[in-house]
C-alpha cells in the first residue's frame, strides 16, 4: 500500500492523501475530496468504482447511485428495515446509505475481492452499528448460498475490468436472483453500455423472460445511443414505483428518464434474452470515459 501526499495552497502538506494499493482487480485507489473533508472516490486501473462521504453517508455522488438510491427508497414506507443483498461491494457505497436511512435494515455485501475489501474495511470502516455483513465470494456463488425469499433487495453493481462479467447476465443468473427475493422485492442493477446499445437491448429482454415487471434509468443522451454510460435496470413480480422514480429522477442533479411498460420492451428492438450459453461481459468501455 502507498499514499501519494496531496499538495495545498503555499506549497504546505495537505490532508489527507491519497491511498494507492494492488488489490485482486488492479491497482485501486482511495483519492480525497478537495471539498469534504472525509469523502473518498475508489477507483480501480483508473476506473470509478464508488465514491463515499463518511461524514455523510446519504450523500450520493455519482449520477447512476442517485438513482439506485431513490429505489433503495421507494422499496418500502419511510424508514422500514429491509433485507438487502448487495451484489458488488465497491466501498460499500450503497449499504452505508441504506443502513443511515433505514436503521436495523439486515444487508449482506458479496464481494470477490478480497484484497478490496481488506482496503475499504481499514481505510473506509463500516459504523460497527450498521447490520451489514460482507462475505468474499463471487456475486453469483454468495447468491446461491442465501435462503428462498430472503431478501427486500437485491442490487448487482459487479464489475472486473470495468465490464460486467458474462455469467451476471444471464436468465440463469435472473432466475437465482428472483428465488432469493420476496414477493415483491425489487431487483436493480447498475449496466454500461454504449451505441449500440445491443448489452443493455439484450438484459433488456433477459430481465423480462424472469420478472413481469420492468423499468429503467438512465441519462437521455445514453438512451438514444449518443454516448456510453451507465443505465440502471429495474425488475419484479410486483409493479414498481414508476411515477414517483420518474420524478425523482427528473428532478436529480444530472435528470434522467425512465422508461417502463409496452415503450421499455419495444426498445429492446427484438433481442432475444441471454442464457449461460449465450452470455458474454458488457462491452469495454472507451478510454475517454475515464479522462479526468
């Protein structure tokens, strides 16, 4: 592990620095906030993972976190505990938020690497009074070792070189996820894609062969294919929040739109879903997308 000092105003020593170490995925590292004092942005080889405020745990600072926030809020009344699975640990972004504003709420991190969360755990902790536990496991595994039922939520935000690997987008993959949810429960999962959409087309078209239910989030400029970006994808047995995420999501620092119904399936533009057979990772991102 190694800490690159960050430089102030006058040539002084600044605080605090930025936090470098080899973890399974890469070379993450921890980089400060220059504007909050302990709010830290994870990257991996140069790829945005999650960025976190300890100071202020329901800050959301990434566009497509906002939105799997106002999920995560719309799950339930105001304040009920839920049972949650968070496919994906990053530096457990999302449990902080749900464990802030929903207290007592059970959540489970399944996270593959292990070096990673050894470096969030030492740098990043956890509030020993958040339910949260966190188990290194691949996403897919730790999913099969949880109850029928079990959980409110289930979030799958995985990525392994900034692209969602093959066998986490699959209808057998889909299908694991709905035993482990309750009637009702909500999946959502964070994708990337970009012109010409075929990735998010085709788990489109997966979620619908599992769930009756469907909605999705994005950027405007992502959904008609001028940029890539990350889109976040919506499934259930039960309708979802439609009109109040719609809302929400128009009125967030970056606006997105969501679609759903008989519009969100057309869009698909006949894709057919994705088996284990069939499956590969998302697409790899362009390098701009990660120019600073």
């Amino acid at each position: 592990m190694a800490r690159k000092r960050q430089r102030g105003t006058g040539g002084r020593d600044a605080v605090p620095e930025t936090v470098t170490a080899p973890v399974d995925g890469g070379l993450a590292e921890l980089a400060p906030d220059r504007d909050r004092p302990r709010a830290w942005t994870l990257r991996v080889d140069g790829a945005p993972q999650s960025h976190v405020d300890l100071d202020d745990p329901t800050r959301l600072a990434f566009g497509y976190q906002r939105r799997l926030g106002h999920v995560l809020d719309l799950a339930a009344p105001p304040g009920r505990p839920l049972h949650a699975v968070h496919l994906g640990g990053g530096a457990f972004t999302l449990a902080r938020y749900l464990a802030a504003t929903r207290p007592r709420s059970t959540q489970q991190i399944v996270e593959v690497d292990a070096a990673l969360v050894a470096l969030v755990r030492r740098e990043l902790p956890l509030d020993p009074a958040a339910r949260v536990r966190v188990r290194t496991a691949d996403a897919r595994a730790g999913l099969g070792k949880l109850p029928d039922g079990w959980a409110d939520l289930v979030v799958a935000d995985v990525f392994s070189g900034a692209r969602t690997p093959a066998h986490l987008t699959s209808t057998e993959f889909l299908g694991e996820v709905r035993r482990v949810l309750r009637p009702g429960g909500i999946y959502a999962a964070n994708l990337t894609d970009g012109p010409p959409l075929a990735h998010v087309r085709g788990q489109i078209a997966t979620a619908a062969a599992v769930f009756p239910e469907l909605a999705l989030a994005a950027d405007p400029a992502v959904l008609r294919g001028r940029r890539f970006g990350n889109v976040v994808l919506l499934g259930s047995d039960a309708p979802l929040p439609v009109a109040e995420l719609t809302r929400r999501v128009a009125t967030d620092p970056y606006p997105g739109r969501i679609e759903h119904g008989r519009e969100l399936r057309d869009f698909t533009g006949g894709a057919a879903p994705v088996t284990d057979a069939t499956a590969k990772p998302s697409p790899v991102p362009p390098p701009e997308v990660f120019e600073q």
